[in-house]
C-alpha cells in the first residue's frame, strides 16, 4: 500500500495521478546513513533537482530510482508500478551519467541506438528513431564519428539522444552537466530545460550546483545528512528556506555570532559589538534565550550612513569593494566579523556610495535572518 | 642546431641499435642468406643460390608435418590460454587495492622462476610416478598411470603455463577500459548480462585477446624448451626440428630455409591480426 508522502503537493500538482513516487526510502553502507526517510512525488514532465553537498545522499537516492541500488526499506513506484526490487534493465528509467560513460567502440549512431538494440525494435524503426535523436539535439554530420573525436558539449548531446531514445518512463540526470566548461554549461542547460519541457520527460537530477537546480527544476529538493531538508520550487526554497542550514547552501550568507535574551513576551537578539534589534518570533521559533548563530544573505544587506533600528551604534568600516558585474560586493568589518554585503551595481541604483575606510551602517530586515544553534 | 636536431633521435636509438643490429639482424640476415646456400654432404656450406631447400621442406611429408603440427599447436594454446585468461583477466580488471595486486602478483611470479625450474615442477605433478598419478592409483580411479609427461598433453600443460601470462596481461589492460559506470549505462539503457556482454565487453576486449593471442602464438611457434623437454617425439615441433637439422644433421642451409619459413609465417600472422583489428575495432586506433 503506498501512502502519498505529506510533502508531495507542489505547486500546481495537478489531478493526474504521480508518475513516479517513493515512498520512505531508507538505505545505509556499513552502518552509515546515506539516504534516510526520503518521500517525494513527481507529476508527468515534473523536473525535480536533488540539491546538496557530497555525500548528502543524493546520488545514492537517484541510483535507487535507477535500480543500482536496492533501498533497505520503502518502496518506489513509477507509472502506478511499484519497481523496488527490478533489475536496472527492466526499468524503463534513462539515465545521462556524469562523465557520460559513452561506449567508446561505437560510433554515435550505435551509441544513440544501444537501447533500441536492447529493446530488439526492428531495423527500420531504430534508424528512423536515431534520426529523430540526431535531429533533436542537433548531432547531424557526426553520426559515424566516435566518443573520442567528440568535444565535452558533443559527447554530453549523445548522452541526452542515448536516453531520450529509448521513450524512457523518466530522466535521470546524474551531475550531467559538471564536465562541461560554464559558458557551455549554461547553454545546455538552458537547451535541455526548454527540450525537456517540450518533450514533458519526467526528470530528476542530482547535482551539487545550486544555479543548475535553479536553472532547469520545477521544484528542488534541498538534501542534508540523507534527508530532504526542504522541497519548494526555486523561489519558495530562496526566498523562504525552513533552516538556517538551507539558507546557508543557497546564495552567499553571512554567519555571526550572538546572543538572544528574553525581553518580555518576546525575544531581543544582540550580536556584539554592534547590532541589537527585537527578533520576530517567527525566526525566534525553536530557539530559546542564550547564545545563537545568526545567518543573514548577503544581498539582503543594505549599507547606511547613519544609525539604523537593527544597528543603532558602533559603525563598521568599509574594507574592500568588488566589482562583480550585476552586482558590487562590499566587505565591512563589524569588531572581528566580516560582513559580505552584495548591492546592485548597475548604474541609477539609488543606494549609499561607499567607499574603502567609510564608516557604514548595516540595514537588514530582522525576518530574513535565520537562527541557529551556536558554533 | 638544425643538425643537431636531425641527429638527435639516432643518438636516443643508438643503445638499443648496439644491441638489436650484431644480436638480431646479422643473425637473422645470415640464417635468410644461408637458406639459398647448398648443404654439402660432408657438413659444410657451399654457397650458392637455390630454392632447393625450401622445395624440400615444401614439399617432404616429414617438415610438413612438423609445421602442421607447429601450427596446430600454436593456435590450439593461443586459443586455450585466451579461455583460460578470459575469466582471470576479467576479475582482475575488476579487482582493486590488495586483491588486485595479489592477482597481479600471482601472474607475474611464474615469470621469475626459470623454465627448467618449472619444467621439473610440473615432472613432479604429472611424471608416471608423480603426484597425481599415485594419487589417481590410489583413489582406484585409473590402475595404470595416466602418461601426461611426454605426450602432447604434457607439452600442451608446459606451453600454457609459460605463456599464459601473456595472454592475461595485454587483456587486463584492455578490460580494464570497461568500467563500473558502463556497465552500469548498458543496464540502464536495457541491456542484460549477455547483451551487455557480447556489445560491450567482449567488443572493447577485442584488442587485447588479439595482441594476447599474438604474442602466445608467436611464442609456442619457435618455443624449443618446452616441446624438447615435455613434448612427444610421435608429435615433432618445429623449433627442436631446426635444431636437429642444424645441428645433428649439418644441414645449415635447410634449417635456415625452416627457420626463414617460419619467420615468414609470424610476420604474415601478426600482419594479418593488425590488419583484421583495425578493420573490426577502427575505435583502438584512434
């Protein structure tokens, strides 16, 4: 009997029944947890990002889904099919593995038609298939070359035309894109998320690289210590993440050190030697008086010249300014801390021009810190 | 600098020249020369310029069952050793840390103890008296000892063991191309085991069986220690042959015709497998 995960609902779940579900995955090596409690739910053409660091769990998750590993505990189901416990070749789950694993005797028509030779379709059914492939992500003029006389972008197309070919129940895209160089990574990716969605492909991927998740999911399921920490889309995991250690992955974050003191019915935090404002209850939540970590993004900084409510005395000192485009970054020292602050560097912007030695005031919104436990 | 440029690579080949062109050519190019020389009854060399020789070893039954019988025996260790080395080499490849390198360990010790040495071991094992036999006897599964040392079989068992490393090595390398994450693609694209086989693995070891398979046949082809000291003398190799006929028969102008024959017919072997590799495995060569 499987029962739908609580947290499956993502926007805009429609009435169509999940294409794939998995339900309470658990799996350990040697006693170490990789993948702990997992549940999660794809609709038809979902794209969901796995997101964490090494050793998250998240690799160990999509391996599950692919039949490379057998979970310890829970069951997957994909179509209404419950497929635990079939062989890899038996899913008709396609994987693009991340340094591709090409077959590297085969020229790129016999790699494209490997599954199609596998599934035994006739002849003319697989020539006219591979031509699609070869049409699809724009492979023409390469087909009787080999692996080896591809570059990184060529060979990972072939990837994606291998898996695609075979009509594949779902994608799975195992850090697909880590080998690529970023200019060309972001066109692919952008490449591949508009293919995908024309194509509705159910698809997960893992990867470790936050613009990738943002770039290509629906919605993003953010992992730590082999559990999902969160699952939103991009902007409800950014803009509203759960935990100071979600908020901390995504984007550049400030950590500091402080205090949060009982002042009556609610909470005052203090973060020596200079900040001191009344914390909404709401980041106060599990918290209780005595020392805290308190996580702050860089962006959501703003730089006065005069005392603010969050920072009424002691000002910093304006150490470095970078440009970076877009965006400006400007470190301040605060006592011993270091505080990033990103501003928009466009031209107009009406904000504070600092420069190295001023003495600056912080501005932030007390909601948008996250509190943590101390160290 | 421009010539010293265009000398360099001849002074990096010098050392090996120095030793290839008195130990090798000039041995080589003297035995082809004495080929078309004329055997003088009394043991000596008449020069000349016949083909008489090699009409006789063409065409005499006696040498051309000795090269029959090389040839057989050649391709039939090649072929064993590649049945044999297949499955090592395939846990080897797939072997790490101190699995791997005791695996390694155990292919490459055989090459350290010296043929003779070996020989004598295997007399031990499967001479009439040895252990097996007496075993066999006392089992009652056999009443008379089963005659291995001195038969082709025993011959066969020598050959396999000197060469076998041979053949495992140059697979090894070629099997380790196959990695986990291929394996892996070919399941996940549909593959199963015997698929994945036939159009992955044994495709990518194809070069290696063949380069194992060369040097194995190459090796059994002009092989005198073995076949002299475990073969039968019902089943004349070559190598012992030429050297029967050189030596006991004076007869040097048609040992060299044999021994330029036989040359001939490794060279034309290990032409014929390049040439057959890079048509069925163009991918090797690139």
């Amino acid at each position: 009997m499987v029962t739908m995960p609580a947290d499956t609902t993502g926007s805009g779940a429609g009435m169509e029944p999940p294409e794939l579900v998995l339900d309470n995955l658990c799996k350990s090596f040697d006693g170490h947890v990789a993948v702990d409690r997992c549940s999660l739910a794809l609709r038809r053409g979902e794209i969901v990002a796995l997101l964490g660091a090494s050793g998250c769990g998240k690799s160990t998750l999509l391996n599950m889904i692919a039949g490379f590993e057998t979970p310890d505990y829970g069951t997957i189901s994909l179509r209404g099919k419950a497929i635990t416990g079939i062989a890899p070749h038996k899913r008709n789950v396609a994987m693009v593995f991340q340094h591709y694993a090409m077959f590297p005797h085969m020229t790129v028509t016999d790699n494209i038609a490997y599954g199609l030779h596998a599934r035994r379709l006739d002849k003319a059914e697989i020539r006219a298939r591979v031509a699609e492939m070869v049409a699809l992500l724009h492979l023409g003029g390469l087909e009787t070359r080999f692996p080896a006389q591809l570059s990184g972008g060529q060979r990972q197309r072939v990837a994606v035309a291998r898996a695609l070919a075979v009509r594949p129940d779902m994608l799975l895209l195992d850090e697909a894109f880590s080998a690529l160089d970023r200019n060309l990574r972001e066109d692919m990716q952008l490449e591949l998320s508009l293919l995908l969605r024309r194509l509705r492909v159910t698809t997960v991927l893992v990867t470790h690289d936050q613009r990738e998740a943002f770039a290509l999911a629906d919605r993003i399921a953010i992992m730590q210590g082999g559990r999902i920490a969160q699952i939103g889309t991009p902007e409800e995991v950014y803009r509203a993440p759960k935990s100071s250690s979600v908020l901390r992955f995504l984007g550049t974050t400030n950590r500091l050190a402080g205090v949060l003191v009982a002042e009556g019915a609610g909470h005052r935090m203090r973060v020596p030697p200079a900040l001191d404002f009344i914390a909404p209850e709401e980041i106060v939540a599990g918290s209780g008086a005595g020392p805290v970590s308190l996580d702050l993004r860089a962006e959501d900084i703003a730089l006065s010249p005069t005392p603010t409510p969050v920072h009424p005395t002691a000002p910093g000192i304006v150490t470095l300014r970078t440009f970076l485009g877009a965006q400006e970054r400007v470190i301040v020292f605060l006592g011993d801390a270091q505080i990033v602050v990103d501003r928009p560097a466009q031209a107009g912007v009406q904000q504070l021009a600092v420069r190295v030695g001023d003495a600056v005031y912080l501005d932030f919104d007390p909601a948008a810190c996250r509190l943590g436990a101390a160290g | 600098m421009a010539t010293r440029n265009s000398l360099t690579p001849w002074l990096w080949l010098a050392p090996t020249g120095a030793l290839l062109i008195p130990f090798f050519v000039i041995p080589i190019a003297i035995t082809a020369r004495n080929s078309v020389y004329i055997d003088d009854p009394m043991g000596i060399l008449v020069p000349g310029f016949t083909f008489a020789n090699y009409a006789k070893v063409l065409s005499d039954s006696y040498y051309l069952t000795v090269f029959t019988n090389t040839l057989l025996a050649a391709g039939g260790v090649a072929l064993l050793a590649l049945a044999i080395s297949y499955p090592f080499a395939w846990l080897l490849a797939q072997s790490s840390g101190s699995g791997r390198a005791f695996l390694l360990w155990a292919v490459y010790l055989p090459i350290y103890v010296s043929v003779i040495m070996r020989v004598f071991g295997w007399m031990v094992i499967v001479s009439d008296s040895g252990m097996l036999n007496q075993a066999l006897i006392r089992l009652g599964l056999v009443s008379q000892p089963v005659h291995i040392m001195n038969e082709v079989s025993g011959m066969g068992l020598g050959l396999i063991h000197r060469y076998l490393p041979l053949m495992i090595l140059p697979l090894v390398t070629s099997l380790r191309k196959v990695d986990e994450t291929m394996l892996r693609a070919s399941a996940n694209l549909g593959g199963g085991r015997w698929f994945t086989w036939f159009r992955v693995v044994m495709p990518i070891s194809l070069p290696g069986a063949v380069a194992g398979m060369q040097l194995v046949f190459a090796g059994v082809l002009s092989d005198y220690v073995i076949p002299a000291l475990m073969g039968s003398t019902r089943f004349q190799m070559l190598a012992p042959a030429i050297f029967y006929e050189s030596s006991t028969n004076a007869s040097w102008a048609l040992a060299g015709a044999m021994a330029t024959l036989v040359l001939a017919a490794v060279a034309l072997f290990l032409l014929t497998a390049n040439l057959i590799v890079r048509r069925v495995a163009p991918w090797a060569s690139i």
